[in-house]
C-alpha cells in the first residue's frame, strides 16, 4: 500500500514549481518533506490532492493512478489533507466544523432531510458521540461551541486534523501543522500524530520546524526548487552534502 | 385605507418569498444569483397561463414552484463548478434571456401587450374578503418557507452550505461534492421566486415582460442587504423597508408633482444603485446584523 | 452571397461587442471582477460623444469626448467606490457595480431624457465590393475602433505602465513583490477600461438609437466575447467579439432579430461546459 509520486512537473507561468519530483510512500508511514519557502512542498500537496493539475507525471495510489479523481473523490478514496493556512469554516463552531465533516450523511441531501428524519436523527446522535471523543482526544473540547474562526492558529491546525479524522482517513497530508503554533501545543500535536500512526493512519508532513520533524519521522524527503534532492532517514539525510549545501547553507 | 394597508402587505410578502429564497442561495451557500427575476417571471407566466386554461391554483401554483426549478437545473450544471462570480454573470444573462423569450413567442405570452385577466384567488369571496383571504394564504406560504429555511440552515445540509460558503476548497478537501449541494440550493430558492411569481401573477392579475427586468433582482438583493445577509429576519426586515422604499418614492410625486412619471423612475433606480453601494461599503452587515454576527 | 453579406455585417457588429468585452475583460483581469457597470458606461459614451458631436459637428471630437468622459467617470467610481472595496470578497464589487450601473443610468435618463437619440449623420450611399454592400460609415467605424486597437494595445505592450498592467493581471503578489505600485496601475486601467467603453458607446449609438437603457443591453453579449476570448486576453476579446458578432448575424435569419442576446447567451452556456478558459485565457483563472 503506497503512495507514488512520479515525476510531477508543474509550472506557472514562467515558474517551475515543480521539476520532476518522484516519490513513494507508505501509507502506513510517518513521512516528512522539508524544504525552504518556495521549494514547491505546498504545491506538491496540492497536486497529489487533485486541486492543482500537474503539467506532466503521475501520481498513484495502491498502484491506481488517481490524476483524473476530483479532489473529493480522491478524499473519499482516504487520502486527507489539511491547508498551511488553515480553512476552517469560520463562521460555524468547532462542533459544527467536525460534524460537517462526517462523511455519508443522510441529512446531507434535502430529501433525505425532510424524508428521512428519523434516520437523520439517528446518524446526528451518533456522529455527535465521534465528535465529543475526536474534540476529547484532540483536547479541543473546551471551544467546543467557540465560533472557529475565533480560534487561536495552533486551535485551528488541530480543528483541521479533526476534520480529516472524522472521514476516517488512511493517510493524511498535514501543511505545515506547526507553523504559527506554542511549543507547548506542539508537542501535544506530535503525541496525538504518534498515536493516530499507531493506530494504522499514514501521515505524509510538510514542515518548516526542522528540528521538531527530526524527531517526529523516521524519515524524510529534502526538496529545493521544486526538485527532491534527498531522501532517507532524518540523520543521514542531514549529513547529505547536496542537502547541506542547497538547504542549510552556510550553516553548519 | 385598510384594503391599501392589506395591498401593501401582499407586496411585501411576495418580497418577502423572493428574498427568502435569496437568503438560502446567497445569504447561506454564497451564490451570487443575479437572474433572480427569471424564476419569478417563469413562476408568474406558468400559473397565469395553467389556471387560465381550466387548471386549479393549486396546479397552477405547483407548475409555477416545478417549471422554475426545472429551469435552475441546467444553469446550475453549467456554471457551479466555476468561479462564483460566473454563476453571477450566467443568472443575469438567464434573467434576460427569460424575457426576451416571454417578449418573442407571441402565440404562448401574447408578447409585450402581456396577458391580462389573471384570475385572483378567492375571487368567490368578493373585493375585501377576498383581498384578506389571500393575505392569509400567501402569509401561511412565507411562514412555511420561512420555517423550512431555519430548519435547513440548522441541519447537516445546511452546516455543509455554510462550510461552502465560508470555505468552498475546504469542504472539497472533505471528500463532499460542493456543486451537489449549491444545485439543491439553486433549485430551491428558484422554487421559492416560482411561487412569489404565481402569488404576483394572480394578485395584480396583469403581466407583462416589462415587469421582469433585472432591477426586480436588485430590489431583493437590496432587501437582504439592508436587512441582513444570512438571516430570515434580515429577509422580512429588508423587505419591509424595500417596501417602504418603493411606496414611499411613489408619495414624492404627491409632493414634488412636477416630476415626470419617468424621471420618477429614473429617480427610483438612482437610489437603488445608490444604498446598494452605500451599504455594501459601510454596512455590509445590514441593519439586523448578518451571518458574522452570531 | 447572402451569408457573406450577414459576415460582414457581423464583423461591424463585432468589433463594438469586441470593443466592450476589451473594456471588461481588462478590468476582469486586473481588479478581479466582471464590471457589470460596462454597458451603462456605454451609455455614457454615446450620449458624450452625441453632446461632443453637436457642439463640434466634428466625429473625431466626439470620439474623443466619449473616451475621455467615461474614462473620468470610471476613474472617479474607482476612487469613490472600488477602491473602498479592496480585500473585499468579489460579491462585494460586483454588487457595486451593479450600483453604479443604475447611477449612471438614472443620472443619464434624467441629464438626457428618455426620448430617442440619434446621431446626426448624413446619408451616403454604400460601396459595393464584389457584390458586397459596404455603408461608408461602417468602414469610418472600423477605422475608429482600429486606431482605438492600435492605441490600447500600444499602451499595454509598449510603455512601462501597460508592462505593469500586463504583469499586475498575470500575477499580482508577484508584481507587488516587483515594486509594482497598484494604486497607478488601477489608475491606468479604470482610465483605459472607461475610454474603451465609451468609445464602444459611441459606435453603437451610430449603429442604433441612443435611449438610457441601449448600454445594458450589451452586457450580455460583451461578457460572452470576454468569455469566449479567455477572460485577462486582450486580443481575446477583440477576435471572440467579431466571432460573435459574426455569429449573431447569422442566426438572424434562423431564429430572428429579437433572440440575437440568447444567441449570445447559448454560447457563453457552451463556451462555459466545453471551455471554461476561452479561446486565449489560461485555467487556473476560471476555477
């Protein structure tokens, strides 16, 4: 069970976001790519998620290639992922954003609304219980019935975690899930990873935050003008001097 | 003065439906449904036209709610995968053609000389009675649509338009189908226009093109602005003070007689386009407070 | 012969939508929004040019007062209204200039009347080329609006303001980045947006009667062309308004002259379901 990224080309205008990426993934791993501003991390998220045409290449999931799925149905297939600046629905609660999310509801079509109530109420309930224990394990139960675009930027990268659980993912792209977050909520976003991982969901993330990636992933993808220049564990990854040059720079 | 005030209040009712079903389209989901007026018209022609030819009101009143939504359909497929301001531009371009249509074909429309002697409801009953009998009815009508919009903004349907229209890729990234969903809700609404255009129809019991042109769509986007956007009482507020308006303009003639009956118009549509910028630059919340407000 | 006739009759008809969808798909692609104000600033056009017109007698002065009319006036909703507007969702500016629309209609409708004008042009009679009727007028207007290319799009690709017009609409964050300043390219694009537009009311007025509401009317067709041509093209606009042009005439004869408008809209409904990017127009724009 994999994710493969084969040789994706995708420019704009006279940019070249992305020049021949190739990848694979497990779907079951705990996969990291980093990379400076503007090396093309967000766009490949985009693409492999269907809301940006790649120009050239492919990307396949299980070994089917899924470049002609819409971004929904690509969800649907179980691949998730979340925005670097988070969209949560802001004028609804974080209740109302988590059980929004539940896939496969009656009360989701007009018909069955008005035609089907019983079944609805049924659904309602059960999905409501999902959502107290996802709000729990998240620990985002306290805002519950905040208005989400009250929210602080860490709240809000884990209200967008949320959301991809509810559709009971098998692997989740995260955009940058640390950006903009306290350390202390950091900290608790990888426990909650760790264990979401363990339970069997593959997470593929993008992070600018070099330090807390290395500590997350077993291993990691190095990109730079839309190119892969690395790939392999954290450690070896580092030492790698194509990655040290282009990345870090004079750093040492 | 009471068959005035209870005239006024059927106006102001059909105002009423039309920015209800507004209120669900844009107010909710988003959409910029600028050809508000063609379901309207649709609604008024088809009622007119079945009960004319020995249908019941009801059939009647059921074809105008069908044929209405039958005619959001396709624009809908057409244009709700695509940006929204070109679903504005197609619902305006639609409103259009929706008269040029009812102007062409003469033998169905009787063309811009229109058709005149619309059956009113209860007409049985006589002058006033009647008038009360179809403000109840048409009161009956608006509470039911009204109670139906609160009941869908609270449901799962509608927790997902209104995830659409706060954030359209989000809700993607879900795994949930946006124009599944706006296509119900353009249905509906033109549903809503269809009826307030057979309530239209056989209360003024006279219609021509003429009555269908897009500043009618304007009137209702003013009310919901003004009253504000996102709220069913937002919708009866703004339409009570588009009431207000539209009679009141009338009563400056009373004072400023020399105006001309089409300067009066020109006048009219000046001060439209002028609250509409007005409120959308300093108070695009409307006077009731709109969706951000809660 | 009959068709070749309707052909060229489009093409005139052409380049006044082409002209408008100009006016529309600059403004669309460098402040964001489709300008439903368009066709009233047509309007505009036609009534400066007609006062410009009976003041000189001279058509090259009403040309120039329609462009420079409603270039003013675009330039001063700009500032009073749109720009007020900026960071605003698209609603907001397209309700406006809806707003402003119905202002300019109101103000001409009572500045002007609402009788019928017409402008004041001698007879002539047409040329015949190879069995092809040619009223004289129709080729000074093709004139008009060629000089009216030439100088829109000696503009955009020559000098240093349409450079960074042209780059603000291919990527504004990255012309902002550039040290473009936008508060001079709104300048230059509500200025040229307005020019265009009027001058595009001058021509049809010549073509038709002028009343208050003639503008509107074009809307429609001046959005298809934008359409069709790939919203953000200029010469986009120009080619997809001659198509349509040509187009409308002939269904004339299948479908007559009243359902020309729903032609146009038939073939935005097509352009939108089989290419939503236009002719010329790029597709991350349209999504």
């Amino acid at each position: 069970m994999s994710l493969e990224i084969c040789d994706i080309t995708k420019s704009f205008g006279g940019f070249r976001a992305l020049d021949g990426v190739r990848l694979t993934i497990e779907t079951d791993a705990l996969f990291g790519i980093i990379g400076p501003n503007g090396a093309g991390k967000s766009t490949l998220f985009s693409v492999i998620s269907g809301f940006v045409a790649a120009d050239a290449g492919e990307v396949r999931l299980n070994g089917n290639r899924i470049d002609a799925l819409s971004p929904p149905q690509r969800a649907r297939a179980g691949m998730l992922r979340t925005f670097q600046v988070p969209r949560e629905f802001s004028h609804l609660t974080v209740r109302e954003n988590l059980m929004a999310s539940a896939p496969d509801q009656t009360g989701e079509s007009l018909l069955g609304l008005f035609f089907r109530p019983g079944q609805v109420r049924t659904e309602e309930a059960a999905i409501a219980e999902t959502v107290e224990r996802t709000m729990a394990f998240l620990k985002l139960d306290k805002v519950a019935d905040v208005p989400s675009g009250k929210l602080s930027g860490g709240q809000k990268k884990l209200l967008e975690l949320g959301r991809a659980l509810m559709v009971q993912p098998k692997l989740i792209l995260l955009d940058e899930p640390f950006a903009g977050v306290n350390p202390v909520l950091i900290g608790e976003i990888m426990e909650r990873i760790k264990e979401l991982n363990a339970r069997g969901i593959g997470f593929v993330i993008i992070e600018h935050d070099l330090e807390a990636l290395t500590r997350l992933v077993p291993r990691l993808a190095v990109m730079d003008r839309g190119k892969v220049l690395a790939e392999g564990a954290p450690a070896a990854v580092l030492e790698d001097p194509v990655v040290r040059e282009a990345y870090l720079g004079g750093v040492s | 003065m009471e068959a005035y005030l209870v005239a006024i209040g059927i106006i102001a009712l059909i105002y009423v439906l039309l920015s209800l079903g507004l209120t669900l389209q844009y107010g909710l989901t988003g959409l910029i449904n600028f050809g508000h007026v063609g379901f309207f018209a649709i609604g008024a022609y088809t009622s007119a036209l079945l009960v004319m030819n020995g249908a019941p009101f009801i059939v009647g009143f059921a074809g105008a709610a069908l044929l209405a939504g039958i005619a959001a359909w396709p624009i809908g497929l057409v244009s709700l995968r695509l940006r929204d301001d070109y679903f504005a531009i197609v619902t305006l371009g639609f409103s259009e053609v929706v008269r040029i249509i009812l102007t062409s074909e003469r033998w169905l429309t009787n063309g811009v000389q229109g058709i005149p002697g619309i059956p009113r409801l209860y007409s049985d009953l006589g002058g006033a009675a009647g008038q009360i009998a179809t403000f109840a009815t048409i009161l009956a009508v608006t509470v039911a649509a009204a109670w139906m919009i609160r009941r869908i903004a609270g449901s799962p349907f509608g927790r997902i338009i209104e995830a659409i229209r706060d954030n359209e890729e989000a809700v993607q990234a879900l795994g949930k189908d946006p124009p599944r969903f706006k296509i119900q809700v353009l249905v509906v609404g033109a549903a809503l226009a269809g009826i307030a255009g057979a309530f239209y129809a056989h209360y003024i019991t006279y219609i021509v093109p003429e009555q269908y042109i897009p500043l009618v769509t304007f009137y209702v986007w003013m009310a919901i602005i003004m009253g504000g956007v996102g709220r069913v009482s937002g919708a009866v507020i703004g339409s009570v003070i588009l009431m207000a308006f539209l009679e009141g303009s009338r009563f400056i003639r009373d004072v400023v007689p020399w105006i001309s009956e089409v300067d009066m118009a020109s006048v009219r549509i000046g001060l439209v386009g002028l609250l509409l910028i007005l409120f959308i630059i300093y108070r695009p919340q409307g006077l009731m407070g709109d969706y951000t407000k809660r | 012969m009959f068709y070749a006739q309707l052909f060229v009759n489009g093409l005139f008809q052409g380049l006044v939508i082409g002209l408008a969808a100009l006016s529309i798909t600059l403004v669309f692609g460098i402040a964001r929004f489709p300008n439903a104000a368009t066709g009233d600033s047509m309007t505009l056009g036609a009534y400066a040019a007609l006062a410009a017109h009976k003041a000189s007698g001279s058509f090259i002065v009403a040309g120039l007062g329609a462009a420079s009319a409603t270039g003013i006036v675009l330039l001063l909703a700009y500032w009073s209204v749109f720009r007020k507007l900026a960071g605003r969702s698209v609603v907001a500016l397209l309700v406006a200039s809806i707003g402003i629309a119905f202002l300019l209609r109101a103000v001409l409708g009572v500045a002007f009347g609402h009788g019928q004008q017409v402008f004041q042009i001698p007879l002539a009679r047409p040329y015949i080329f190879g069995g092809l009727r040619i009223l004289p007028l129709d080729l000074q207007m093709a004139l008009v609006a060629l000089v009216t290319l030439i100088a829109v799009f000696g503009l955009l690709y020559l000098t240093a303001i349409g450079r960074q017009m042209r780059a603000v609409a291919d990527n504004r964050d990255l012309a902002r980045v550039s040290g473009i300043r936008p508060g001079r390219v709104m300048v230059a694009l509500w200025l040229l947006a307005g020019a265009v537009a009027g001058i595009a009311g001058m021509m049809l007025g010549m073509k038709t009667i002028v009343t208050p509401e003639f503008g509107w009317e074009m809307l429609l067709p001046a959005f298809t062309a934008a359409i069709l041509g790939g919203i953000g093209s200029p010469v986009g606009a120009v080619v997809a308004g001659l198509i349509l042009g040509a187009m409308q005439e002939f269904s004339t004869p299948f479908v007559g002259f009243t359902y020309k408008i729903a032609i146009a809209f038939l073939i935005m409904l097509a352009v939108l379901l089989v290419r939503p990017r236009g002719l010329f127009g790029r597709v991350e724009g349209v999504r």
